[in-house]
C-alpha cells in the first residue's frame, strides 16, 4: 500500500512539473508574440517619419539668405570687371610710354594680338602724353592710392615682427573690392594707419611717417579751397576747372593734362605701387 502511494504521489508531482512547463512556454510564447509585435509598431513607425522626410516639402529660401548666399559672388564678379577695365587702360598707358606690344603682351599674359587689338581701340593717335609719375601730386585718387600703398607696407612690416597692423583688415578689404575708396572709408584707413604708426614706430622706418605727414596734409586741404579761386579764373578763359591748381597746391608738382584723362583707378594704382617702391628704397 505504501508503495501505491509513493507510485501515485511520484505521478502526481510528474503531472504538475508537465503543467508548470506548459504554462512556462506559454508565457514565454505570450512574451516573444508582445516582443515581435513592440517591433513591428516601431519598425512601421521609423518607416513613416523616413518617408515623411522624403516626401516634406523642403523649407523656402528667405531674400536675406539669398542676398547672403550672392553677396560674396557679386563682389568678385564686379572685382573681376573692374579689374579688366583697369588692365585696358594700362595697356593703352603702357604704349603711351613707348613700350612695345611684345613687352606689353608678357607683363599682361596676353597674347600680342589681342594687345594690339586692345591698342587699336585706345586710338593712340589722339591719346594725352604719358602720365606724369612724380610721387608729389595732390588730386584725390593720387593720395589715396599713396595711404593705401603705406598701408600696405605697413601691413607687410609688422606681419614680419610676427605682428598683426590694425590696417591689415582694411587693406585686404580694399584689394578685393570688398571696401570702396569712399571719402568715409579712406578717414577709417587714415585713422588706423596713424594708430599704426604709433604702435609700432621703433619697427618702422622713419620715411613711413613722413610719408603719411605729406599725404595727410594734402588731403586735409579743403576742396573748395583748393578750387573756389581757380573756378572762377578758369571759367572766364574757357578751360575746365578741374585742371587748374589752387595757390595752396601752386608750389607743388601740379598733375598734366593726362591726370583728367585718366580714371581715378588708374591714377590710385600708379600711386600706390610707385609709394610701395619709394618706402622699400627708402628703408
């Protein structure tokens, strides 16, 4: 009889462990089915943002944007142009000096046809003497052409004392059109190469003040004092006022006829390379 039970009672145990197990699976059955689908809801919602983001319409640009996105390209494009302007205009000065076109093709990189082409259209015939190229002259592009050289110089020394001008900004702005040679911005130039001149006066040569003093004072010269005479005088033998001197510039170096021929850029960049080439001698 004890063995019936122990028989009955090993059955029984049996029994239980098969039903814990099946309800074991079940569970784990329920568990793996909650799983698989917890992952398809965010699989199919990850697929609805991606093809929403595919199919969203894409934010429009502002004018402010744009104007930003075509103020850098606009600024080389009328760089450029001024540029080619310029170098046809010292074409036509180059062969006033006599220079021929071969010479005046390999410091161009053009080809000798389309300098004499560009000599051909300058008609040469008719064209003023060459320009005067003293350093002491006092029409408003020639001066500015000098402050921008000095500064330029300027800019070059102290970078070499491993320095940085307060100009330096202000000339790389002015070489890439991106500062005009407005009467504004040049008083901003003049103020920051007087700032230089202090700051770094035991670097620099004494001939960089000196020029700065010459140019400073020809361009503080009031313009209406320098031709509310000459006006007046001039109108009355019929020749143009623009080409006459005033008595306060009448002991200086006065610009030829070839000065009001020439466009203001062509009269900066003279000036502004010959003071380059005065201060490095001078130093």
């Amino acid at each position: 009889m004890a063995g019936k039970d122990n028989r009955h009672q090993i059955d029984g145990d049996t029994r239980q462990q098969h039903a814990d197990g099946g309800r074991q699976q079940n569970d784990d059955g329920a568990r793996q089915h909650n799983h698989d689908r917890t992952r398809q809801h965010d699989d199919d919602r990850t697929g609805k943002q991606q093809d929403n983001g595919v199919h969203q319409a894409p934010q429009a640009l502002t004018e402010e944007q744009a104007a930003r996105i075509l103020a850098g390209m606009n600024e080389v494009i009328r760089a450029g142009e001024e540029m080619r302007k310029l170098r046809t205009e010292m074409i036509t000065m180059f062969a006033a000096f006599g220079w021929t076109q071969d010479t005046i093709a390999q410091l161009t990189e053009m080809s000798q046809p389309a300098v004499s082409k560009q000599v051909k259209k300058s008609k040469l015939g008719d064209a003023p003497p060459p320009m005067d190229l003293s350093l002491d002259q006092h029409d408003i592009p020639w001066l500015e052409g000098r402050l921008w050289g000095l500064a330029e110089e300027i800019s070059e020394a102290t970078e070499a004392c491993d320095d940085t001008a307060r100009c330096t900004r202000y000339v790389n702005a002015l070489a890439r059109g991106r500062k005009r040679f407005t009467p504004q911005n040049m008083d901003e130039l003049r103020r920051l190469v007087e700032e230089d001149l202090r700051r770094h006066q035991p670097h620099l040569p004494s001939g960089y003040r000196d020029a700065y003093d010459q140019i400073s004072r020809a361009l503080d010269v009031p313009p209406k004092a320098t031709s509310s005479t000459s006006k007046s005088k001039s109108t009355r033998k019929g020749t143009s006022a623009s080409t006459t001197t005033s008595p306060s510039t009448s002991r200086s170096t006065s610009a030829p006829t070839s000065t009001s021929t020439s466009s203001p850029s062509a009269r900066r960049t003279l000036a502004y390379q010959i003071q380059r080439d005065q201060l490095r001698g001078d130093s």
